[in-house]
C-alpha cells in the first residue's frame, strides 16, 4: 500500500560522478569556462543513490540543490576536479565523467585584476591534466564512463576517446539538437564502446538516460567481476 518497488542493484558499490563546467580563471574576477548545466551528472548521483550506491558527486560551479543522500564535493577548477576525483574513486567500482572539464588554463593567472589596454592581448594557455585519461592508466575492475559532445564524426572521434582514454564506453551526443544536451532536461545519446560499435538509445530525459547509463554499468561490472 503505497509502496513503489525500488531496485537496489547497486547496493555495496561506491559509484563517483563528476559534473558541471571547470573554471578556469585569469584573474581574480574573469575566467575561461562553458555552458555545461550539471544536469546529467545531477541525474546519474540520484538515479544511483535510489537503487543503493554509495555515491560521491564532484561536481563544478552549477545551479542545482545538493541531492539528499549524496557526499557532494564542490570544485571549480580540473586541476581541483582531477584531485577530487582521483581521491574519491580510489575505492570506487564506477566512475561515471559527465563533466565538461575546460581542456586548457592560463599559464600564469594573475593575482590581481589588470585594467584593459587599447591593443590586443594573447593569453598562454596550458593543457589541463586528462581526468578520465588518468583513471583508465590505472583501471583494473573499475568500470569507467565518459561523455563526448561531438559536431561531426561522433561515433569515429568516441571510439576513439574510449580507446585512448581506456574507458568502457562513452555516451556520445551533438549540441544541435534541440532541448537536450547544455541546459536541457532531455539527452539522445549513442552509447559508443572503444571498438566501434555503436547503439543509439531514443530521446530521453536525463534521469532515463541515467538509468540506461547504470544499467550499463553494471553490465560491465559482473562481466569484470567474473
Ligand atoms: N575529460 C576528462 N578530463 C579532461 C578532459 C575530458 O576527464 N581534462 C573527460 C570528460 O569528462 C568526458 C571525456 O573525457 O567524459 C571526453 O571529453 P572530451 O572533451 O570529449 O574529450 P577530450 O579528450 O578533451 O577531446 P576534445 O579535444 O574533443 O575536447
Ligand atoms: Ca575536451
């Protein structure tokens, strides 16, 4: 009476999502950054959460409320982001990167803020360390997600980050499709796995997706664990 059945399937795993933008700043008031909304990390932390993981959520500077029940550590820079992730999935079985860390930051950050000047101006960028990259170098059973927003050879340029990355696959999807992806409450994602193949799930909100996702994961996780 009352009661709506839950699956608690990954009760005992400790799952670790990163989401949201990196910023990456040039001065105490001005930074490089992207429109990354946090929804879909948000969306994998609850759906986890429901069906009984132990669930640490990193996530970048974003407009969503803390989801009950989840450890959430708040970053703002990758550098931060690499840290806190690296730290938090030490003793994780899933690790799931919806984050859309910025790929450079400034050189030399300067301390204060520096009034304009009539010319132009050439900022030294630095590459960021590669958080997924890093985790696939030491991944044993560990089962590893990412996300790639492509604007052409999606499947290709995927596979190819899986492969590079060592990930067990990666959730592709394009930014011109209209209410998912940065902002929206849907995602029509392609799962895409580090040989190629390839299956493109309908449109779904992100929670679904989520779901999908972990269902997914978990896959992968009894065939590791074998
Ligand atoms: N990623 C990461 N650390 C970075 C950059 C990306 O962990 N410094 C992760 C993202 O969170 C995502 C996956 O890698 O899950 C793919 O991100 P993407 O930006 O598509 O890959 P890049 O290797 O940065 O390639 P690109 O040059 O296309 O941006
Ligand atoms: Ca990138």
């Amino acid at each position: 009476l009352g009661l709506v059945q839950v699956k608690r399937d990954l009760a005992g795993l400790k799952l670790v999502v990163s989401a949201g933008p990196t910023r990456e700043y040039l001065d105490p008031v001005r930074f490089i950054s992207n429109p990354s909304s946090g929804k879909m990390g948000y969306a994998v932390a609850i759906e986890a959460q429901a069906r009984g993981a132990e669930v640490v959520l990193v996530s970048g500077p974003v407009n969503l409320p803390d989801p009950p029940g989840v450890q959430v550590v708040k970053v703002e820079s990758a550098v931060q982001m690499y840290g806190a992730v690296l730290e938090a999935a030490r003793d994780a079985q899933m690790v799931v990167m919806t984050a859309a860390v910025a790929d450079y930051r400034a050189a030399e950050p300067k301390s204060e803020k520096e009034a304009k000047t009539a010319g132009e101006v050439s900022i030294q960028l630095v590459p960021n360390p590669d958080i997924l990259a890093a985790l696939g170098r030491e991944k044993g059973q560990r089962v590893l997600i990412g996300f790639a927003m492509e604007t052409h050879a999606g499947v290709e340029r995927a596979a190819g980050k899986a492969q590079r990355k060592n990930a067990d696959f990666i959730l592709l999807n394009y930014p011109t499709q209209e209410g998912t992806a940065f902002g929206g409450d849907d995602n029509q994602v392609t799962l895409v796995r580090p040989d190629g193949q390839h299956e493109a799930w309908p449109r779904l909100s992100k929670r679904e997706v989520a779901a999908r996702l972990l269902d997914e994961a978990l896959k992968v996780y009894m065939r590791h664990s074998v």
